[in-house]
C-alpha cells in the first residue's frame, strides 16, 4: 500500500557516482545537433523565452491601441512591416497581431516551455533515466518547433488578403481562413501549425515511451512523481489531438490550393465541420497547456509544505479524468454555431463535469498545505497564486460551460478574460513557480530571492489589472478581436493598458534576476530547498552531471525503508 | 472500513475541512437566494420608456401575443395605406444607457426579452457562485498559509489520506453542478422554442463588412445596414461606432422568426440587451425565436471574426408597434400577405436608400449587385 509516492529513498551513492561521464561536444555539436536531453531541455527554454518576448511585445501594442477608442497606432505599424497603412490595411494589421500573439502564446511559448522545456529536463531526472528514450528524435522535435515558428513570423511579411500577414485569429475558421483571404501568408501561418505540430507528436512519442520503459527500478507508475504523471497525460492528449488538427489544417490547405470544397458549402463542404476538427483538437490543446502547470505545483506545494502530496491517487487519476473528458466537450466553443438543442445540452452538462477532478486538484493542493510546515520560497508564492488564480479562472469557466448564458459571453471580453485567467495565470504562474524551482538545478546558480517575490507581487497586480476588467467588459457585450470601440468601453480598456504596464515591469525585473544569477548568483546546493524536495533530481549535482544515472538508482518501496532504518534487511 | 466515510471526522483537520465545505454547500445554495432581492425589478416598471405613445400599443401586442393587436388594425383602417406610408418613419431615438452598453457598468445590459431575463436572473445566481468558490478557496489559502507556516508549525503533520474527505470534495461539486444544471438546461429549452407559425421572418445576412436584413414574407426586400462614419452617430443622438444608416426594423411584443446567413465568411448576429447571438454562416440558414418586450433600439455588434473591418458592423434593432412597423414595411415597399397589394405604387412614400449615406465612409461596404438592366447594344 506504498502509495504516498512523492518520496523516494534512493540511494544516495548512485547520484554523483559518475562525473566521469561529463565529457561535453563542441559548441556546435552541442547545441545544434544535441541529443541530450538536458541541453535541449535549455534549448526550448530559451525558445520559449525568446518567443514569449515576442508575444507578450505583440500583446503590448495591442493594448497600446485599445487604451482608447479610435485608431492610433496600427497605421504606424503596417508601415514599419513595410506596407502601405491605409485603413483596411491598418486593420488587418490587428488581425495580423491577434493571430501571432495566440499562435506564439501557445505553441511557441507555453508548449516548448512546460513539455519541451521542464518536461525534457526533468522527466528522466525524476524517473532515474539517464535520457529520453529517443535521444535524436528529440532533437529534430526541437528544430521543427523552430522551423515553425521562423514559417510564422515569415508569414507576416507576405500578402495575406487585406494586407499583410494572416489575420485568421489563431483558429483559421474557414472560410476566412481559405476564400477569404488570398496571398500566402496563411499558408505559411497554416504550414507553421503543421511543423510545429509534428515536433510536438515526436515529442509525444519520446515522452511516452520513455515514462513507460525508463523508470528505474521500483518506480512503479504508482511511485512516480505528479509532474511525471501529468507529463504522461500530456503526451497522450497531444497524440491523440494533434493529428486531428494536423489533418483539419491539412484540409484548409487543399481548399486554398488545390480546389477541393472540404469547408465550402458552395462544393458540398461546411464550414462548421472546420470548428468540428478545430475545436476537437483545441479542448484537449487547452489541457495541453495546464496539466504540466497542475504537476509542477503539486511537486512545488508538497517541497514547501515539507509534506507528501495529499491524495495522491486522486491526484493522478484527476489529470487522467481531466485528459479523458477533455475529448468530448469540444463543441462548447461553437455554442453559437447552430448546434441542435440536444447537442447544447450534452455540452453543457459534460463541460460542467471537468469542474470536479479540477476542483478535487485544488481542495488536495490545500490539504497538502494543510498541516505542513510552509516556507515562502519564491516558488511556493508563485504556486499559491496559481491556485488562486487558476480558480478564479476555473469558476468563470463553469460559467461558461452553460450553453444558455454562453450567448450573451460569447465571443465577448469575457471569454479573453476567462482564458487568459486559466492560461496566462494558471499557466504561467506555474511556468515561473517552475522556472525559480529549477532554475538552481539546472544552472548551478542561486537566484535572488528578493527579486523573484518582487517580480511576483508586481506580475500578480499587473496581470489582474489587465485581465480583471476585461470580465465587465465582456459582460457589457464588448466583442473580442475589435481593435476599436464605442467609448461606452473606454474605462476598462483603459485600466487594462496601466495593467499592462505593471506587468511589462515586473518582466523587467524577471530578466535581471536571471541575469544577476547567471552573472554574481550563489553556487547552487545539490538540494536548495531542504527535506521537503524528495524526488531523484535533488539527490544530483546542481546542475546535474551531462550524463547521470549511468548506474540506475534503486528506488525502494516504504516497508524496505522502514527495515533499513530499523536495521533488518531490505531484502529477503 | 464501513465507517472509513466518516473517519475525516475523527481528526481536527477532517473536521475543519468539512465544516468549510458545509459552509460553501450552504452558501451556494443560499447565494441565489439572496441575490434575487439584488435583482433589479422588472423591466417594464424599471425604467421610463423610449417613447411613451408606443408603450400603450406594446401592451397591447404583448397581451396576445402572436396576434397582431385590434387597436393597431383599427388605426391603420382608418387612415390608409399611402397615408400610412407618407407618414410612417423617423428612425427612433435611443434612450441613452438602454440597449447599449454604460461605461465603467459591471454588469450584464438590461434584459429585453423573456429569454433574457430569465438567463439574466440565472446569471446573477451564478455570480454568486463563482464569488463565493472564489472567496472560500482563497480565505482556505490565507488560513493555511498563516497556521501552517513554519514558524508556526515547525513539525509537519505525515497525513496524506483522508477517504471521507476525497469523497466529500468529490461529491458536493458534483452536487453543486447538478443544481446549475437543471436551470441551465430549462434556459435552453427555453431559447430554442420554435417560433409559432404566424411570427414575422426577418433574414440577417452578414456580408464584408455590413448587414443585409430581408423580410421574405413581405415581399422579400432587403435593407442594407452600414455603419454610421464618425461624427454622424454623435450628431443623430446615437452611440459612436454603433449607429448605423439603416436599422434592422422589427415589431416590438410579438415573435419574430430571426434567420441568420452570411454571403462570405462567418459573421454572428448579436445583440447583448436580448441576451441573442447567432452566427451566420455561409451555406446555412441558423434560425431562433426572438423576442423583443417593448418598442426601443438596441444595439449589438459583428460576433464573429470576419475580416478588416469585423469591428465595424453594427448591428441596430429597432422594435417598433406593430401598427408602425406595418407602416415602416409599406414604406419599404414591402407587403402583407393577409392585404391585397396596394392600389398604387406607393411612390408617395420615402423608400430608404439601400446604399450608405456616405459611400467611402469606414463601414462602407459594396452593396449586393443590382440585377443587371439590359444596357442597349451598340451595334
């Protein structure tokens, strides 16, 4: 009945046994052609980084423009693209923006940093591999992330109908997204998809294969850690996910280039079959993006609270409840379209039950806290307000999920608010709780503890000041992807673009306390956290050794500890 | 083991936990309770009218509902169909923080239909809920962070089950949804009832980037609805950015069968203050009851990304007394197919431009192709 599996008595001797095997490749070698999976673990970070920057840069001219009602600077814009500003043009240019700053934001931020980036580093740490199981195939899913996102940002300098770029918002519905706009940029946004999606299948595979043949011995699936759990998870709903909108794009292509009416009433086709594909995807893409966050916190929570994960069991099949009924509430984004009644009503109700393995992650992340010995470390404040803020964005989402009142919310601020609360808050929020965790064990050096909580509490008023007023405006019917409003809308937009503002600081602060640390941090402890941190990756050097593990650790159950320590023999 | 449901409450943290949880079944299930006295009172005794002539005739209409009022027929009878038509239409001033949205509101737009409010009332109940979840988990944290942090705790408790617990957090969520449910699944019951055979079809068509609004049972002619350029709106007493030249005309109190396509791309027809949003796609015809209380003008905007300009098609409905909207559709040039056809051709009467007042203006989009006259050849 060992199942507080959170806690590993490894031993000790297997971890730092083998610096003999940290001989290094060459620059290039290294870092172009790596087939380690800590290097590219960095790698995606860095991407991530790189295009969060661009993103959230993108994220920021957009507020700029709706800090007032009119248009100010979009014609400023299309010029420095290098188009020609007029107003049609000046309004693609917000479509062009919308577009990029979702695609970024999700497939080239979120993704490569929670799977790519944490999940490469830290899945074979914590299940006592000495890699992933696929060491090239990893790499090139690195390169094709990258290829799609170079595929992206090219798009924007090409025709894509009213101007320049796609402006297709991140869902390319059809038939906006194919007779709609002329040009190739949408097949570059489209074939961005397609690359960057077959990176994240690759890595699928490598993930899964690996948690299920490379536990060290004794790690039972039972024993493995939360973050690996919901890592597990994650690759089977982009498995399963992702060849639906491989396919989906696939056909918006054919429709564009080669004749065919998959999305064209005109031929026989419909265009609520594209949001039929789109969405089937793009539910489980939203769990995608969450269910790293939800392990990371639970590892971070139970390190701080100096205690095991409460209810572990529920804990995992919660992410496993999560991932299965992701697939069958899609169509909660296409209220609107015309759905029969019936269908409406199954959403509706099926949507709802998500609310309960979610709710039963957050009362467990509670009792965890609950009894322990809690210390404030920067990664524990980061935790906390992704819980709290991931249920702020979690009850407006039960809101949500009711067909009836979706018509008024539909398409409004309300829904950007909502999803950003879940994503940009539940998401990140753990993204950064994970970053300051690891960051000491994946570069050896110690951040500052006093700017990461400040870059906490700034990020914290920031983003609820952007994010919060965008629920009223939604529910005064202010419709999304608008780049210009009655003035009925100017306060809120208004104090959302001074909450822009904050976090763009915090953001500053974010960046010199990497730099500090990377430059002047502290040499990094193997364990900084102290008993709390029980998983593998704690019992290695910070950073850990190019390749660890060599000789596997022994991970015994609790009964084989409890004789050690009581000196009877752990083995009969 | 067939007591271990109960075991939480053996244990102070057990027993803390489930009086919280108590405490938030309670508060849902009074929250909606308490918020129906925060509910404003009913909209016809809320606020003034937009025009207090109109009111009598909707009270009349919407006493019978889906019969056309005797009064209205009475008072068309007797001044006839020209007349009727010279005399019908001025485009209804809006009533300022009615069918449009207020700034710095935190709330919903005033409701003005059935469906609208009660999905109004459900949504206040729903507030309610997400406030208290929200309030209950954070005052959790606060607690927990403050009694279980390391000063005050040094030793950390090794308690990592508690079944009756897990089974408590499980089952009282569940229970909480399934009380959403019931009156969320009447709602849509409710919004998709089918219009009655008799009720007044109007076809909204979203084209890049205007509205066309057809009325196929009277003849089937179409008003083209543009944006309103800037500065127009202000100076005709109508909110920037949402007046249009030509409204989308509707009889106020009676059903109305509301058809929504599109000519290119996706667009959605919605307005906020009838809690209505349907999208118009192209190659489908989605249709809903509507149902618009009382005369007024209410605003609503393009739903659905569609293009450049998705942000600058309004969308204006104007309900009017029957009696006057039978008078705005002869003015049209539209008919009723319980009248024989006018003896004239009612040139007397102002047919509306299809066209935008201003035709470069922003929201100025190409207006369907007229069916080509034969131009003499020139041979």
């Amino acid at each position: 009945m060992a199942t507080t599996a959170d806690t590993f008595q490894a031993h000790q001797e297997h971890g730092r046994a083998h610096h003999d095997a940290d001989h290094k490749p060459g620059f290039f070698a290294r870092w172009f052609m790596s087939t380690n999976h800590k290097d590219i673990g960095t790698l995606y970070l860095i991407f991530a980084i790189t295009a969060g920057i661009v993103g959230g840069a993108i994220s920021g001219i957009m507020r700029a423009e709706l800090a007032a009602p009119g248009i100010q600077y979009l014609g400023w814009w299309v010029q420095l693209m290098g188009g020609e500003a007029n107003f049609d043009a000046n309004l693609h240019m917000w479509n062009v923006l919308i577009t990029a700053h979702g695609l970024i934001m999700v497939f080239f931020m979120v993704m490569p940093a929670m799977i790519g980036g944490f999940g490469n580093w830290f899945v074979p740490l914590m299940i006592g591999a000495p890699d992933m199981a696929f060491p090239r195939m990893n790499n090139i899913s690195f390169w094709l992330t990258v290829a799609g996102f170079t595929s992206l940002m090219l798009s924007t300098f090409v025709p894509g109908g009213t101007g320049q770029g796609a402006g297709i918002g991140w869902t390319a519905y059809a038939p906006l997204s194919t007779s709609g706009s002329t040009g190739p940029a949408v097949d570059f946004a489209i074939f961005s998809l397609h690359l960057a999606g077959a990176g994240s299948i690759l890595g699928a595979i490598n993930f899964i294969t690996t948690i299920f043949n490379m536990r060290a011995p004794g790690m039972t699936l039972h024993k493995m850690p939360l973050f690996v759990w919901s890592m597990l998870v994650t690759a089977f709903l982009l498995l399963l996910a992702l060849p639906v909108l491989a396919a989906a794009i696939t056909m918006l292509i054919t429709d564009r280039n080669f004749g065919t009416t998959f999305f064209d009433a005109g031929g026989g086709g419909d265009p609520i079959l594209y949001q039929h594909l789109f969405w089937f995807f793009g539910h489980p893409e939203v769990y995608i993006m969450i269910l790293p966050g939800f392990g990371m916190v639970s590892q971070i929570v139970a390190t701080f609270s100096r205690k095991p994960v409460f209810g572990y069991l529920g804990m995992a099949y919660a992410m496993v409840a999560i991932g299965v009924v992701g697939f069958v509430v899609w169509a909660h984004h296409m209220y609107t379209v015309g759905l029969d009644v019936n269908t409406k009503m199954y959403f509706t109700a099926a949507t709802m039950v998500i609310a309960v393995p979610t709710g039963v992650k957050i009362f467990s992340w509670i009792a965890t806290m609950w009894g322990g010995s809690i210390e404030f470390k920067s990664p524990m404040v980061w935790a906390i307000g992704m819980i709290f803020l991931f249920t702020v964005g979690g009850v407006t989402g039960v809101y949500l999920a009711n067909g009836g009142i979706d018509d008024v919310v539909h398409d409004t601020y309300f829904v950007v608010a909502h999803f950003h609360y879940v994503l940009s808050m539940g998401a990140v929020f753990s993204l950064f709780a994970a970053f300051y965790y690891w960051f000491p064990k994946m570069s050896g050096r110690m951040h500052s503890e006093l700017l990461s909580h400040l870059h906490f509490w700034v990020f914290f008023v920031g983003v609820n000041l952007i994010f919060f007023p965008m629920h009223f405006l939604g529910l005064q019917g202010m419709p999304r992807r608008y780049p210009d409003y009655t003035p009925a809308y100017t306060e809120f937009n208004h104090l959302a673009t001074v909450g822009y503002m904050i976090m763009a600081a915090s953001m500053a602060i974010f960046f010199v306390n990497v730099l500090y640390a990377l430059l002047a941090g502290k040499k990094a402890p193997d364990n900084p956290w102290g008993p709390g941190a029980t998983t593998l990756e704690w019992t290695l050097s910070s950073p850990p050794p190019y390749h660890q593990f060599e000789t596997l650790p022994v991970i015994e159950d609790n009964k084989a500890a409890h004789d050690r320590e009581h000196g009877r023999p752990s083995h009969a | 083991m067939s007591t271990a449901i109960f075991d939480f409450t053996r244990t102070r943290i057990g027993r803390m936990l489930a009086a919280v949880a108590l405490v938030l079944a309670l508060a849902i299930a009074v929250g909606p309770l308490a918020a129906r006295q925060v509910v404003a009172p009913a909209p016809v005794a809320a606020q003034t009218g937009p025009a207090s002539a109109n009111e009598v005739a909707t009270a009349a209409a919407r006493t019978t509902p889906g019969a056309r009022p005797a009064q209205a027929e009475l008072a068309e009878g007797s001044t006839g169909a020209a007349a009727a038509g010279s005399a019908a239409y001025t485009p209804m001033k809006p009533t300022p923080g009615i069918g449009m949205p207020v700034d710095g509101r935190l709330d919903v737009q005033q409701q003005f239909s059935p469906t609208g409010r009660y999905a109004q009332k459900f949504h206040v109940a729903l507030v309610w809920v997400m406030v208290v979840i929200s309030v209950v988990v954070l005052a959790l944290l606060l607690f927990v962070m403050i009694r279980f942090r390391a000063k005050a705790n040094p030793v950390p408790s090794r308690t990592t089950h508690n079944v009756g617990l897990e089974v408590a957090w499980t089952i009282i969520p569940a229970l909480v949804l399934a009380a959403i449910a019931f009156p969320s699944i009447s709602l849509l019951s409710q919004q998709y009832r089918s219009p009655p055979k008799d009720a007044v079809t109007i076809k909204a068509t979203g084209y890049q980037w205007y509205w066309g609004y057809s009325y196929p049972d009277n003849g089937d002619f179409e008003v083209i609805s543009n944006m309103l350029p800037e500065g127009e709106a202000t100076r005709r007493g109508e909110p920037e950015h949402l007046g249009v030249d030509n409204r989308m005309v509707v009889p106020a109190g009676v059903p109305i069968r509301l058809q929504a396509t599109a000519a290119d791309v996706i667009h959605a027809f919605a307005v906020p203050s009838l809690w209505f949003k349907i999208d118009a796609v192209p190659g489908r015809l989605n249709e809903r009851l509507l149902e618009i209380e009382r005369p007024g003008v209410y605003y609503g905007q393009c739903s659905e990304l569609c293009g450049a300009r998705h942000g600058y098609m309004p969308i204006v409905v104007e309900a009017l007394p029957m009696a006057q909207w039978r008078a705005w559709v002869r003015a049209q040039g539209g008919t009723f197919k319980d009248e024989a056809a006018p003896a004239a051709a009612p040139s007397v009467a102002p047919t509306q431009d299809p066209e935008s007042a201003v035709p470069n203006a922003p929201g100025a989009g190409a207006p369907p192709v007229a069916p080509a006259t034969p131009t003499p050849a020139a041979s």
